[in-house]
C-alpha cells in the first residue's frame, strides 16, 4: 500500500508537501510513498 499526505504528515507533524513529494522514492511522481519508502525515512 501507499502511505497519503496526511499519514505522512501525522507521523511527521513538521513535513511540508513538498518534502512528501521529495521523499517519493520510485520517482513516478504521484507523491505517494510506498510502505517500504516510508519505512526508509522512519528508520532513517
């Protein structure tokens, strides 16, 4: 599954969109980060 703006905005309060959409890492460029890309920028 994909992880949404407001997920990753409510486990990172500070997270502006632009970062959400930086943090895209498959690079198709819908913003959305997939299970394993947000588990990189938890564990990160």
């Amino acid at each position: 599954g994909v992880v949404t703006l407001s997920e990753f905005q409510a486990a990172f309060p500070e997270a502006t969109a632009e970062q959400f959409a930086a943090a895209d890492g498959d690079g198709d460029g819908d913003g959305a980060l997939t299970a394993a890309e947000f588990a990189t920028l938890i564990g990160g």
